[in-house]
C-alpha cells in the first residue's frame, strides 16, 4: 500500500471516517441531533472539497481495482449532495415522530460509501462490495419506522426481493469470471472481446451471465417487470427515506451500469442493446400507466420514479447504439432527477411534520392558501418532473431525446413513446397542483413550522432545479468529461 | 449608448415578469393597479416597435438580438421580429392590457395569483412570436401552458378542472411531439455540417438550410406532421378542436380573451413561420390534406354554433369556423390566401375577444349564459344590445368591417386555387350571418324574458369601464376593416419570402384541384 493509493481513496475513506466520527459524537452527546448534523454536513462539504481536487488527475489505486476517473468525481458530488439534503430534510420529520436523527445519519452515511465504492470500481469484486454495502444501508432505513407495520413490511419486501436480486447478479457476475478469468474490468473488457470477435453467436456460458446480470441490475434499479418491491417499499418507508431510496440506490445502481455494462461487457452493446430498449419502453409505459390511477402521492411518486428509470434507460439505450450524447444525457437526467425528486419529497415530508398525517392528495387539498410558498415550491418540482421549461427535468428529457434521436431506428421510436409518456404523466403531477390550488382545504388547521434546515434544503433544490434548466452549460461540461472517462 | 442598441424585445418579453415580480412582493391591494400598469407600459414598448419598423426590409428581421446560451448544441438566446411577428405582438399586448382591466370586476379571489399568471402568460405569447431560436421558441411555447393552466383551472366555471385539463393534456402531446421534431431537425443540421452544432437550432441558418439543400424526405414528413399535429391542436383544427368549447366556457372572461385573440394564433403562426418554409416539399404533400380538415372545420363549426344553447359555446365554434380559414388560407399556399389568413388572425382575435368580453359583461349581471332565457336586451340595456351588435356584425364579415377582409382574402385566394373550395367556403361565410344574427335576434328583441325581468335592477346597461375595454377593439376593427393596406404593408414582405420558398423547393402545381 502506498502513500499515493491512500490519496487516491481519499474521499472514500474520509467518508467512513466521517460515518464513525458521527457515531463518536452522537456517543458524546447523546440524543441531541444538532451536533450530529452540523459534524455531518461540515464533514460532507469537506468531503466534496477533497473529491474535486483529488478527482483533478486521474488515478488507480490497490494494483488497479481502485479508480478514480471524471465519472467517479461527478457520481461522487452527486451522491454527496444526495445524502446531504436527505439530513437537511430528515429531522423535521423524524423528530416528531420519536425517531433518532444520529442513527439515521449514520446509516445514510455508510450507504454513501457504498455508492462512492461502485463509482470508483475498477474490479467487479469492488464493484459487488459496494453494491451492498449501499443498500444494505438501504434496508434499515426502509424499516426505521420501528413501530409502524408499513415501514416493516416495505423493509422486508425491499430486504427479500434486494438481497435475491443481488445474488441474481452475484451469479452472473460468477459466469463472466469463469469464461475471463478475470474480475479486473479492463481486462474483463479485452477477453470477452476476444471471445465475440470470432464467434458469430454467444456463447451459452455469456448470454446465461448476461441475462443473470441483466435481471439483477433491473431489480436495483427498479425496471419494469422487476419493479414490484418499489411502491411498497417507498410507500412504507418515512417520507425523507423514501426520498432518498428514490434517488440515491437508482443513481447508485446506474454507476453500476455504467461501470460494468458499458465498460466491463463494452464488446456485446449490440446484444443487451435490444433488451436495453424494451426494458426502457416497458418501465416509462408501465411507470406511468400505474401511476395515473393513485391516490396517494408517495406511492404516486414511487411508479413516477419507475417511469423516470425508463426514461434514463432511453439514454442508456442510444449510448449502446453508439451516441457518446446518451450517456451525457442519462448523467445529466440522473442530475436533474435527483434534485427535483428530492425536493417533492421534502415538500411531502414537511407537510406530514404531524405525526399521523397521511401522503394521500387529500393531504394537498389547499395547500396554495394554506402555505403558499409550499405550494408553489411543489409546482415547481411537479412541473420539473413533468418537464415542462425552463427546468431541470425539462432540459434532462431534452438531452435524453435528442441523443435517441440521433441513434435513430428503434431507439428513436423509443423518443416518441418517452414524449407520449411525459404527457400522460402531465395527468398525474398536474392532478396534485389541482389540489393543492384548485380545492379548499380539508381543515382549518393552522400550518406547522418548519425548521430552518428544511427550508434550506428546499431552496437548495429549488435553486438547483431552475439552474439546471436555465443554464445548463456548466453541467454539460462536466457530464461530457464524465461520459468521455468511460470513452 | 446608441438608441438601437437597447434591447427592446427583451424588455417587451420580460417587462411582464419584472411586473410579475413586483405583484409578489407587493401587498394583494397593489395587484390590479401593478398589473395593468405593466401591461400597459408592455403595450407602449411594442408601439414603439412599430415606429422604429421599416416594412420596406421585406422577409428580413429586425431588432434582432444574439446571445449564445447553451453553447455546447449552438442554441441561443435569439429575438428578432418581422412583420408577421410584430403584428401578432402588438395583438398580445393591446388584449393583454385589456384583459387585465376587464378582469378587475370579475376577478375577486386570490387577485394576486392571477395577475401573476396572467403577465407569465403575456411573456409567454410574446416570447414564441419573438424566438428565433427553435429551442427557445419550444420553451416559451411551453410557458404558455402553466399559467393557462392555472388560470382556467383556479378562477373558472364548475367544470374548470375537467376543462384545464383536457387543455393540458391536448396541448402536450401536440408540443412534446415538436419537441422531438425540433431535436430530429437539430440533428439532421448537424449531421449535414460535419458534427458542427452551429446553427443547428438557429431559425435562419435552419430556414437557409431548408432552401437550399432542404432537409431529407422522411424526416421532412415525419417533422412537419409532429408540427402540424402541435400547431392543429392549438389552431383548432378539426379534429383536435375538442378541447377547445370546454376551454372556452370554463375560463373566466379574460382567459376567453387570451385564449381566442392569442393562444389559437400560435397555432397558425407556426405553421406560416416554421411549418411551412422548414419542411416545404411535406408542407405541399399535406395540403390538400389540411384544406379538407379547413373546410369540414369551417362547416362544421358554423353548423355546431347554429344550435348552441350557450352563448359562449356559440362563439366558441364559431372559432372553430373561423379558425378553418386561416388554415386554409394558409395552405392553399396563394399570396391572397395567406396574407387574408394573417389578416383573418389580426381579426379574430379583436372580433372574438370582443365577443367573449361582451358575453362576460352578461354573465356578470346574470350569472347565465343560456341564449333561451334571454330576449329583449335591446330593451333594457340599449347601449349593451347596440354594441353588441356591431361585433356580431363585424365577426359575421359585414364589408367595412375588418371581419371582410381577411375572408374575402381568403375566399379570393381559394378561387384561384380551386373554385369548388371557395364555393364551399362562401356558403359558410352565409351559414356564419345566419348564426350570428339568429342568436342576436334571440338575445336583443322580442319580449323581455321572464328570466331578465326576474333580475330587476341587477340587469344595468354597460358601464364605462366596460366600454373602455371595448372601445379600442372596435376602433380598431373599423380602422382595418377602412385601411387593410396598414396591415397588409407589415405582412406582405414575411408572406412572400415564406411563399418563395415553398415554391422554390418543391415547384408545387396550383391546379390540383378541379
């Protein structure tokens, strides 16, 4: 081990560390959250500081399992702004409800380790480790509403069809060992290489790893069909949870991909290139269709976040008919997604700052004159999600169309079925501003205060909504570097 | 600094948001004054366009202003107006100015909210008429729809959320749709320059491609019909002009206004400024196509008004007839048939946002629409009935009214295209009278209804305030209907550079007709 491999991994192990540090502190001061989340935010930023100068040159550490390329630094910054609004957003609704703030920090901590793991992965074990270590976070956060049968039941159907879902992939991971001798994934990439370039059709040792990986990926990343552990899982889980299992495991799962489908098995593109398309067809249609009929909007939400994968998959789909501008655009929806997604859920999470209150619309009824800026905020984020202009999911659904444009054949068809499924999900997002500014209040309760930390989580993701949207240059430039480390 | 160099269209378009900006910050009583004075001070900034215009440039655009955006695909912030642009500007400000003032009655909830939602709808209209960029056009296309949206669904009828979001949902997949046809386009122009996004969303340099070496076949077929299908629903064209009666008699009276004198516009100036010169060669294969859904849409509008019960519905389709000749004075692809359905556009908007402003003065006092109740207006509320019946007059196409000109354009244009057509079209313009003034007959004589006496002294005539929204629209419609040649002047320059290249690409035969 060398100095400069520590330097390498740098913010991967500053990250544990911070996750132990918080524990220590929370053993100091016991239940006092306000140490916890000023020690873990201070630790985040540094964190983030430490990912950009070390992300500067690119680097492999621990004789080239390890590494650190443009990708991983955006995934990085990603996954840290993820896990940071989650602990803005959490205690409001945690504290009401008897729930510890620490041990949720703590978890979400050690689950973005995980994901920093699996964006830094140059070997398929790493990349495994990291799987699980950023959902096995996952799992308990589901389930931290001890006392609430939901969250139980979400956490164990999230746990079962999870941890079967992994050792799909373990398994398939397994078969492409066994024909590459390798789990290095360079030299994963030259073997299966060698190997199609001079057969005309796979072998069945390959197709039998690739359906097993294939499936496993589509279970954490919630495509259809083998999405059924998500509305359950999402709508059980504590709103900030839910927030955050709907976009910190997705984009996690997605650096999956990206590390292993587009660099590790770089050489069959032409073969999960169909199974890409009907995945991302399949997910956006069925996402929406579902959720077109509920009422309740966290669970609303939960198949909108299916969809939303479908529509990252469209990106996927034109990188593996050859668009650099797929991957870009899959990078930049991932982006916009996370920001826009996160900031309904807070809003969701704020107004259930009651303990009881329910995420059925009804919730929303009013809440244009009962707490305007609330309401005004959540059509911004509905409207994001729909992709309407000038907003970050707008301009993330832009990017995803034009680069299935310009692959052309049944990927440009797949641009056609993802603008006919944004305006049916106009429906559904429009259906909550509907309540929220076009019905009276159920009661006349007066609004709860929300903290400070909140508010300033929302603007965050206010701000990053509409920048993202109104001048998307800055970003581009980063996701183009990013997409070009993957080459 | 110079006096052209200030960016006036940027302060047309954007003076409605700072004034928005200001109503939020402000306390809800200085909504109204706010709003009004920013949409008036709006309506004095285009004014001034017009002075500074000169038609002589002919197709050119002028005070156009550049700035790079997003420079990694070549998109730019990028204004400029000709005259076909600059007329349906000034048509935006002068009924938003109006709209705003005859809201301050009707208006009483959440008064801030829609003053808001009404001037982000004016920056909106604004914005597609000025946007030379596609990309940029799409977004302000698209910002249309919010406060529409919100403005139908919040402060109308009982029905309004059916209504608002049937209006949505129409309207989405028309413009999602573009969406994908402005990148495929985008695309193909890169394509064709070597992978260099210059241009690729720029309206000129895209218009200059399309005249030269014009874009592919396929994807030409494929781009106009995703327009076409986006700029139909907005027209309306039959048979996408469901959502448009719905609309119609849910939105409170100002939406009306906006709906019919602007948002349909857009629907037919996308065709004449993007539809037709970017994809001539499909633009031509379509035609007879579109002439057909002209004519079943004036006919069947005018038929479907005749036995409207409800006045607003009655005008409602009566857009829809009158809608039908402006596409088909489109795509008859005449100079006459163009420059009358430009002239037709100016026209209905003043006329039917008239209408709709007078059909608001009833329902204010008797909170019904139903021609049936009514009768004898002329009687109680002369000056109401009187004018009244100068916008029945002027929609029904009386000659000295602006109403003629535009229809006898187009009926002049579509005789030289096809006789058959233009007798068609002209029975109509007989059926549109008919309507009209049966429904005029029913409201204004005969008998004081038993309904109307019911009222009492709720039913008083029109009051100034109410006149004054009227006033300018009706000067307005007399002084085009006198002088066409003042409009006629601004537009003949953009119809003939757009009917050039049609021609040009795709040397289309006049006489497909019998």
């Amino acid at each position: 081990m060398a100095w400069s491999d520590i330097v390498t991994i740098g913010p991967f192990a500053a990250a544990v560390i911070l996750a132990g540090l918080v524990l220590i502190v929370d053993l100091v001061r016991p239940n006092r959250s306000g140490p916890v989340i000023a020690v873990s935010l201070v630790g985040l930023a540094a964190i983030a500081g430490l990912t950009v100068v070390t992300g500067q040159t690119d680097a492999t550490a621990f004789g080239g399992s390890y590494r650190v390329d443009a990708l991983t630094t955006f995934l990085d910054l990603l996954f840290i702004a993820i896990v940071a609004l989650t602990i803005l957003f959490a205690p409001d609704y945690l504290a009401p409800r008897g729930l510890p703030t620490a041990e949720f920090t703590v978890i979400l901590l050690f689950a973005l380790t995980g994901a920093m793991l699996i964006s830094a992965s140059a070997d398929l074990l790493v990349l495994f480790i990291g799987l699980e270590l950023m959902v096995i976070p996952g799992y308990l956060l589901a389930g931290y509403h001890k006392s609430d049968g939901f969250s139980t039941e979400g956490a164990i159907k999230y746990f079962l069809l999870g941890s079967f879902s992994s050792a799909i992939f373990l398994f398939g991971l397994a078969f492409v060992w066994g024909l590459t001798g390798s789990t290095r994934i360079d030299e994963v990439a030259l073997r299966l290489g060698e190997i199609v370039s001079g057969a005309s059709t796979l072998s069945p040792g390959l197709a039998m790893g690739l359906a097993f990986l294939t499936t496993g990926v589509a279970f954490k990343i919630a495509a259809v069909p083998f999405h059924y552990w998500t509305p359950d899982a999402y709508q059980g889980s504590p709103t900030p949870v839910t927030g955050y299992l709907s976009v910190g495991p997705k984009i996690g799962a997605f650096a999956l991909i990206l590390r292993l489908f587009v660099e590790a098995l770089a050489s069959v593109t032409d073969e999960w290139l169909i199974v890409i398309v009907i995945l991302a067809a399949t997910t956006m249609t069925l996402g929406n269709l579902v959720a077109l009929t509920q009422n309740n909007v966290k669970r609303m939400l939960a198949y909108s976040s299916i969809a939303h994968t479908g529509y990252m998959l469209v990106g996927l789909a034109a990188y593996a008919a050859g668009r650099e501008e797929g991957l870009e655009g899959l990078l930049y929806y991932g982006a916009a997604y996370s920001f826009m997604n996160l900031g309904a859920f807070a809003v969701i999470a704020a107004l259930q700052k009651r303990a009881g209150v329910t995420s059925s619309l009804d919730t929303f009824a009013g809440l244009g004159r009962r707490e305007p800026l609330l309401g005004i905020l959540m059509t911004l984020f509905l409207l994001s999600l729909t992709g309407i202009p000038p907003t970050a999911g707008f301009f993330g659904k832009a990017y995803v169309i034009l680069a299935a444009v310009q692959a052309g054949g049944a990927v440009g068809i797949l641009a056609v079925i993802a603008v006919l499924n944004a305006a049916a999900a106009a429906f559904y997002y429009l259906r909550v501003v509907v309540y929220m500014f076009m019905r009276e209040p159920q009661s006349d309760e007066a609004a709860p205060k929300h903290g400070r930390l909140l508010w300033g989580g929302l603007w965050v993701a206010t701000a990053l909504t509409i920048l993202l949207g109104l001048i998307p240059g800055p970003l581009l430039e980063i996701v183009g570097d990013a997409a070009r480390a993957l080459g | 600094m110079n006096v052209s160099d200030i960016p006036i269209l940027t302060l047309v378009t954007f003076v409605p948001l700072v004034g928005a900006i200001l109503i939020a910050l402000s306390p809800e009583r200085g909504a109204r004054p706010l709003a009004l004075g920013t949409a008036i001070v709006t309506w004095v900034l285009s004014l001034f366009l017009v002075l500074g215009f000169s038609p002589g440039r002919g197709g050119l655009f002028q005070y156009v202003e550049v700035a790079s955006w997003i420079p990694a695909f070549g998109i730019q912030y990028k204004l400029g107006v000709d005259g076909l642009s600059l007329v349906l500007v000034v048509l935006t400000t002068t009924l938003s100015w109006i709209s705003i003032l005859a809201s301050f009655g009707p208006i009483r909830t959440r008064i801030k909210e829609y003053m808001i939602s009404f001037l982000i709808l004016e920056l909106g209209m604004i914005g597609v008429f000025v946007a030379l960029d596609t990309f940029l056009f799409y977004i302000f296309w698209e910002v249309v729809l919010v406060p529409m949206y919100l403005i139908i669904g919040i402060w109308g009828g009982a029905n309004r959320i059916y209504a608002t979001i049937k209006f949505v949902l129409y309207t989405l997949v028309g413009s999602l749709l573009m969406l994908v046809a402005i990148l495929a386009v985008a695309f193909a122009f890169q394509a064709a320059h070597g992978g260099d996004w210059t241009g690729a969303f720029d309206y000129e340099a895209l218009r200059g491609f399309a005249g030269t070496s014009g874009f592919a076949e396929g994807l030409q077929l494929f781009a106009f019909a995703a327009f076409f299908l986006a700029f139909a629903i907005k027209v309306p064209m039959f048979p996408f002009h469901t959502w448009l009666p719905d609309a119609h008699v849910e939105a409170p009276t100002a939406g009306s206004v906006i709906l019919a004198g602007v948002l349909l516009k857009l629907g037919g100036y996308g065709f004449i400024r993007y539809a037709l010169p970017l994809f001539p060669n499909a633009a031509v294969t379509f035609g007879p196509l579109i002439i057909v859904l002209s004519l079943i849409a004036i006919i069947y509008g005018a038929i479907v008004a005749l036995v409207q019960p409800d006045l607003k519905k009655l005008v409602a389709y009566s857009s829809v007839s009158h809608m039908g000749f402006v596409t088909l004075g489109i795509f008859i692809f005449g100079e006459q048939g163009m420059q009358g359905a430009i002239l037709q556009m100016v026209n209905h908007g003043l006329i039917t946002g008239a209408l709709f402003l007078l059909v608001g003065v009833i329902y204010e006092r008797t909170h019904d629409r139903t021609i049936a109740k009514m009768g004898g207006l002329a009687e109680r509320t002369p000056v109401y009935a009187a004018i009244f019946g100068f916008f029945l007059f002027a929609s029904a196409g009386l000659p000295g009214l602006s109403g003629f000109v535009g229809e006898f354009l187009v009926l002049v244009g579509s005789f030289d295209f096809s006789p058959l057509v233009a007798f068609v079209a002209t029975f109509v313009m007989i059926l549109g009278a008919a309507y009209l003034l049966w429904m005029f007959q029913r409201v204004a004589f005969g008998e004081v209804s038993d309904f109307l006496k019911g009222l009492g002294g709720h039913l008083t005539d029109i009051k100034p305030v109410e006149i004054l929204t009227l006033a300018p629209l009706g000067a307005l419609i007399v002084v085009f209907g006198l002088f066409p040649g003042l409009l006629l002047d601004l537009i003949a320059g953009p119809v003939a550079s757009v009917l050039d290249d049609v021609a040009r690409a795709s040397a289309i035969q006049i006489a497909l007709w019998p």
